[in-house]
C-alpha cells in the first residue's frame, strides 16, 4: 500500500516539512508495518510542548524603601511570573538590583531562570559575557593607572583598528563553530579586541579599603562578537519554537541542548567568554606595561551568562555567580559586584542557598528609565547635574559628551542594595575598592559618523 500524507494524519502525526522525506523513504523501502512504526517514532518531530498553566515559583530576594521601588519590583515580578510559564523553567529568582528590560515576561535585569536541557538566548540577551576583571597595581597612584588605561581603552561604537592579535588556537575555535565560522564574526573578533563599548560600560580605578592598594576594574561584554552569535542562536531557537512550542512567545525560545545545534551553541558560549576574558585581559595587561608594573593580583568574573550544572541551564541576566563550578577560572572565590561611579566596587564570596540559587547581585539597577531619568533632571543642565554628582571624583566620558544616565542618581542607592545582601544573604563583603575615578563612553552618538555627515550635508545645504 502506497503511504500518503493522509496516512501518516491518519496515525496521528501533525503535518510538517519532515512529511515528505518520510513518505518518500517509506515508500521506496516498502516498509512493513512494524518497520514503519519504528522509523516514524525515530523521525517524526516531538510533540508540541506547552507553556505551564500557573508560573514556575521563583524566589524573591528583593525589598522595597520608597514608592518608586515598590513600583518596580511590581514590574520586576509581573514580568517574572509572565517568564516562568516558559516550560523548560524549573526555578528561578530575582536580586536586589532587578528592572525590567523589554516587554512583559523577558527575564529582567537581576533575574536568573533555571531551564532543564535547554539554552535560552534572549535570557543572556545579545550583551553575552558581560563581566568584570579586576587588577591590582599596589601602591602606585591612582590617576597614574587611570590615565594610562585611558590612552589604551577605547569605547563607543564599532570597533577599530587591530591593536591586539587574537591568538591563533582562538581563532582556530572560531572557525571550527558551526554559530561563529562565517568571516563576519572573525572580522569582530579581531576588531573589537580591546574595546568597551557604551551604556554602563566602564573603567574604574580605586583603591582597596583593607590595603590600600591601588586597583583598576573593567565592565564590558563580548562587543559585536557576542552580539552577532546571539542574533544566529536566536534564529535558530525561532526554528524550533515554531516546531516544539509554537504558543511560546518568541522572545523566549530554545535551543534544546540534547541537538547538534544545542551541543554547537554551548560551545560557541565558551568561545565567547574565552574572547571576553581575553578582551578585559589585553587592556589591562597594556596598562601594566605601559607603567611598567608587574599585577600583584587578577581575576574577574561574568554576570550575564548561561551556567551549567547537570542538565541545568542558570540564565543569569545580570546576576553574578557565586559558586565556583560556575566560574571555572575562579580565583578564591572571589567575585566583583560593582554599584555607580561614586561608591566603591564590593570584593565578595559566598555560597549557594536555596533562595539565591548560586547568586548575588551584579550592580545597584536602576529604579526607572533611562528616559524618565532625563526627564527627572529636567531644568538643571548637564554640566550642573554632572558637577553636582562627581564632586571629588575624576569622572571622563570618552566622547567628551556627559551622559546624565549613568549618573549616581541614575542608580538604586547602593547602601539599600548592600543591605538587602545582608538581609537574603546573597554574598559576603571581603574588601572594598573605594572610588578615585572612572571613564565611560558618554553620549558617543552626538558626534557619531553618520551624524556628523548629516551636519555637514545640512551645512551645505544652507550655503
């Protein structure tokens, strides 16, 4: 008997693109009916996965002050319990520096979900690695690592060019990755080497609480290069959501980590943190030998990444791990949490409890938006507003334009987040880096290239 479409409907199987190899293999191998019973359950796509009916419980490590806080952990949980209907959930949790980012029910800052087999790529958002590397010069001035990772480090869009080579075993794993070996991402890899970018991006130098010690610590992700795997990765979690979980929203599809796409993409994931690391390491080790300073210590760690323990998938969307078997390179336990430009970077260690799942906070957050944070400030100007929160400290904006939302007050207050660790213990405080001073992008797009054409054409035009 010739098998149909119509057949194989008959039996049960929901129509799709696999129909047609099937009945064709089928027919030409005149399959018995036991033979076709086994090669349908081998072939045939796993049934559609639906969303929980109730959200997944996750764990609140959170507390409000004022109004305003209330406010956004209201918007914090509500997009957390939209999330935690994802059916791949089975745990997650929020920090104390939680906000929302996106539309209801995306992982917000300061969320961690926990997926069974699965890899989530918007739940690490395109700012994959984003991290945090410390150094520490000794007894040295603090202006003088500054103004020497200052005449290194470059921030703003884009990348530049190649002032640090990519090693050749890292560009080997690059082109070996099924996500990462198109030309475009070893162009990034090579031009983004030893850039920051912009948004709450920065350098910060300091010096230790306990001793004194001068100490630079860099925040930046893995550049264009994170962001272009991202984009590849989401397109391919979208092709198995249409098939596996239509009624999943898309910004939380997929990758099951049982498929050749799964097991590619955890291993792009460590090609990228391997690029990040290396790419805090490069500025700071050309600061050391620019000042000709032998490091007494360094290490750093992510706090937007996917950890694995088993087959447990920790997205932490701005969370930083405390557990060594998610920092594989750590250093003591030792990780950084930093909190604004004018209040020190927190030294911590801790460990996992049943509330924080293996993490702490990675910041302070922030209350509002960018934009109503701008608003907010209206009728002061930015000169004033910038004098006013940096008094004492050598603030720089690379691009010479002052962002006023990145800012102190654009922040949580720090001694709030710092008790709430306390309080849900998300981590122990060990030393202290105290502020001298800071470099961040600054509102880089005022004199970006395609606005300065636009000037010029203006310009011209009004002649």
């Amino acid at each position: 008997m010739k098998v149909t479409g119509k057949t194989l409907i008959n039996l049960g199987f929901k129509s799709g693109k696999w129909f047609k190899e099937a009945i064709d293999y089928i027919n030409k191998n005149e399959l018995t009916e036991i033979e076709l019973t086994e090669y349908l359950e081998r072939v045939s796509p796993p049934p559609v996965i639906m969303p929980h009916a109730e959200p997944i419980p996750f764990h609140k490590n959170i507390a409000a002050e004022t109004e305003e806080e209330q406010d956004n952990i209201n918007k914090v949980i509500a997009t957390m319990k939209a999330l935690m209907t994802t059916p791949t959930l089975v745990d997650g949790a929020i920090m104390p520096d939680a906000c929302p980012t996106g539309a209801v029910g995306q992982i917000p800052v300061g969320g961690v979900a926990v997926a069974k087999n699965a890899i989530h790529p918007a739940m690490h958002s395109a700012d994959i690695c984003c991290s945090v590397m410390m150094t520490n010069f000794g007894h040295v001035e603090p202006k003088a690592v500054l103004d020497a990772i200052h005449s290194i480090t470059h921030f703003g869009g884009g990348g530049r060019a190649e002032l640090f080579d990519l090693p050749e075993d890292l560009e080997a794993q690059i082109k070996a990755n099924y996500y990462l070996k198109d030309t475009k991402s070893l162009t990034l890899a090579k031009t983004h080497l030893g850039t920051q970018g912009d948004g709450n991006h920065f350098v910060f130098v300091g010096k230790s609480k306990k001793t004194g010690e001068t100490m630079l610590v860099t925040h930046h992700g893995s550049r264009g290069f994170g962001a272009h795997f991202y984009k590849k990765g989401m397109k391919v979690a979208e092709g198995f959501r249409k098939e596996i979980s239509p009624q999943t929203p898309r910004k939380n599809a997929w990758i099951p980590f049982n498929t050749k796409e799964g097991k590619e993409y955890w291993a792009g994931l460590q090609i990228i943190r391997t690029w990040t690391k290396l790419n805090h390491n490069v500025l700071h080790q050309a600061t050391c030998d620019k000042l000709n300073i032998e490091p007494i210590q360094r290490f750093w760690n992510e706090h937007n990444f996917v950890f694995k323990e088993g087959d447990l998938f920790y997205h932490a969307k701005g969370a930083t791990p405390l557990k060594d078997i998610f920092v594989p390179d750590s250093q003591d336990g030792l990780r950084l949490i930093p909190l604004n430009m004018s209040e020190p970077v927190l030294i911590v260690k801790g460990n996992a409890t049943a509330n924080n799942l293996g993490f702490a906070p990675h910041g302070a957050g922030r209350n509002i938006s960018r934009s109503q944070h701008f608003r907010n400030k209206k009728g002061k100007s930015i000169q004033a507003i910038f004098e006013e929160e940096t008094a004492g400290l050598d603030v720089r904006f690379f691009s010479g334009h002052v962002d006023i939302s990145e800012l102190p007050s654009a922040y949580k207050n720090a001694e709030n987040v710092k008790a709430q660790m306390k309080t849900f213990d998300l981590g122990e405080v060990v030393d202290e880096i105290m502020p001298y001073g800071s470099i961040m992008a600054g509102d880089w797009q005022i004199d970006a290239p395609w606005r300065k054409r636009k000037r010029k054409r203006a310009a011209a035009k009004n002649k």
